[in-house]
C-alpha cells in the first residue's frame, strides 16, 4: 500500500491554529463503520450518544468504558543560541537518555535543520546552561544526542521550556496554551506533544459521562516521535515507527479486562490510548501487560483490532501513521470521503481541530 494512498486536499484555513474559545466546544463527526453513515454532532453530546450508540441507559453495567492517555506534556521546545554563529536554534527534547554525571544530563532531541547541526556544536540555552550536540542516530536523521552541562529536567523545563506546538500551528506558544496543549486530566509528565483527542474533554463533560454510566480508565503513552514522525517512503510497509513508552497499572487493567469479559465496549479516546492497548493486550489470556513497556506497533489497513471496539480522535495530517490507524480502524475510502465531508461542511483540523467518533 503507497502513502500516497492517504493523501487528501485540505485548505489551509481549515488548519486550527488556536483552541475553540471554550474547551469541549468542538464540533463532532460521527461514523458508524456497519452502516458507513455520518452525523454530525457536538463533542458536549457525547454522555447521550453513548449511551444510544452503545446500551440502554438503565442497563448501566453493560455501558462502554472509555480509556484516556493521561500523559502530560513536558515544556519540551527550546531555543539555543550558536556558540558559533550566534543564530538562534530549535530543540524539541524527545526523551531523557542517561544523567551525565554531575552534573549534566544526556537527552534525545530534535533540531531544527538538523543537517546543519554536526556533533561538536555547542549552544546556549536559559539560565545560560550550555549544550553540546555529541552523536547522531543512524536511520532517524531529524535526531541528535545532546548533552548539558546541568541538570534538564521537568522542573527546569517548566521554567525555562516553551509549550512543544505543532509545526502546522503557525505562530509562537502563548500563556493560554500552557492549560489549552493539556488534558484536564493530565498526570504523568512525558509527552512531546498533546493526546489531543483528550483536549476536548472538560471536568463537566466527565462527570456527565459518569452520571449516564459510563465509566473511565487511564493507561499512560508518553507521546513522540513514534506518533507524529512523517511517513517518508513510498510504501507504507517499509515504514519504522520509533519506540514509545507506555505504562498501565493492575487497577486499570482489571477495569479494562473485566469490562471486556463482561461484553462492554472499549472505546479508545485518542490514538495513543488505542496503540497502548492493542500492544499491550494478550489474545490468549484476555489479558494486558502490567506495568512500563515500550511500543513501536504500526497499524494500518489489514490490520486485526483486539480490544478496541470504538474511537474517538481528531482529524489527522495527509500521509500521516494516525491517518492509516484511522483507515484500519473504519475503511481507508469511507475515512477520506468522510475527511472530504469534513472539508466541504468546515470542520477544524489536527491538534486543535474537532473530532470524529468511530463506532
């Protein structure tokens, strides 16, 4: 199959560059997989379709279960200044390698031109903490090793950091996207970019759900470049998705294992909730693993779902792994005409666009 097989037109204005004014205020398209029929809706109708979609309301032990990545984003996006040239580079920390010793710290990064940006570069970072750029990774030309001569860590970078915006967001991170770029349910700092079908969700909009009896649970994918790295061959097969790491406690589990056994529908509220559960699950046992793993699963049409009944997620990038996922999970042709359907009815896209459910 050729990535550009989910390739889509898409005007540039329909590309959100800032949340709606209100979280949760998002428009909402509805799929129904069986009957390739489309509805359009809000994400606030969510407790009441659910609850149509999946069981009589009364009938509240058989209610799906909804999962959520309550990954938080580290302020990971940092400007240093060339000790060479005096320009002002890009670094987007990807994950921490190894403390380097006292009392520097070793991290994965990427940088912006990252050709240009050869090992023995030294930069200046905030609190005028130096970095020096030490090795490259074969096959992933977009990351450099880079090592500080202090101690980089959630602290410093809260301080110091900038909220890790997508490219497609065409302007600098403000005040306001330090709440916005985050779930409300946001718990373990780790991610370098926002779960963002979760952004939809407010503290209201949970406790309605929770009310129409429907119940929760929370695994943990941190999220990176195995998530929103570029397709960049032409068969998606070839395709190497990089590792993330995932977490899931025995409590979650349970939740989730029972919910299945007991015939309720398990719907993954983002792609990185269905990526961590479909690597996590085991076919045999009707179990998943406990515990910290590391997933670099790449789903795609052809694709055997395990767990996963129904997805919630935004309107993703042409040619993107998110967009395969999708066309796995619903049908490549019904997914673009829909994606089309959203164009023509002006629906905003990606990170802080609306969403679409998938049942």
């Amino acid at each position: 199959m050729r990535t550009k097989d989910f390739s889509f037109e898409l005007p540039e204005h329909l590309i959100a560059q800032y949340p709606p004014a209100e979280r949760g205020q998002s428009r909402l398209m509805v799929l129904d997989r069986e009957k390739r029929s489309r509805e359009h809706r809000m994400v606030a109708d969510l407790p009441d379709l659910l609850a149509s979609y999946f069981q009589d309301a009364a009938a509240r032990e058989a209610m799906p279960l909804l999962v959520f990545n309550n990954s938080r984003v580290r302020k990971a996006r940092l400007l240093g200044l060339s000790q060479a040239t005096g320009a002002q580079v890009e670094f987007l920390l990807i994950n921490k390698i190894r403390d380097a010793g006292e009392p520097g710290t070793i991290w994965r990064a990427m940088v912006h031109r990252a050709k240009r940006r050869r090992p023995g570069s030294r930069y200046v970072f905030a609190d005028r903490i130096e970095g020096e750029i030490i090795g490259t990774e074969a096959g992933a030309g977009e990351f450099r090793i880079v090592k500080f001569a202090k101690p980089i860590d959630d602290e410093w970078l809260d301080k110091n950091g900038r909220m890790p915006l997508p490219p497609y967001i065409k302007r600098s991170d403000t005040a306001a996207d330090s709440e916005r770029y985050q779930t409300v349910y946001a718990d373990v700092t780790g991610s370098s970019a926002a779960p963002t079908a979760g952004l939809h969700f407010t503290r209201e909009l949970l406790d309605r759900l929770g009310a129409a009896g429907i119940g929760n649970a929370f695994v943990t994918l941190h999220v990176g470049l195995g998530t929103f790295l570029p397709v960049r061959v032409e068969n998606i097969e070839e395709h190497k998705m990089h590792e993330e790491v995932y977490g899931i406690d025995d409590e979650t589990a349970s939740r989730i294992e029972n919910a299945k056994a007991a015939g309720r529908k398990i719907i993954a509220v983002g792609t990185t909730s269905l990526r961590t559960l479909e690597s996590a699950w085991d076919t045999e046992t009707g179990k998943l693993w406990r515990g910290e793993g590391s997933t670099s699963i790449f789903i795609y049409p052809g694709y055997s779902f395990k767990v996963v009944d129904a997805l919630l997620t935004n309107f993703h990038t042409p040619e993107s792994t998110l967009l395969m996922l999708v066309s796995a999970f619903a049908d490549r042709e019904f997914i673009l005409e829909s994606y089309a359907e959203a164009v023509r009815e002006g629906y905003r896209f990606f990170s802080y666009g609306d969403a679409m459910l998938i049942y």
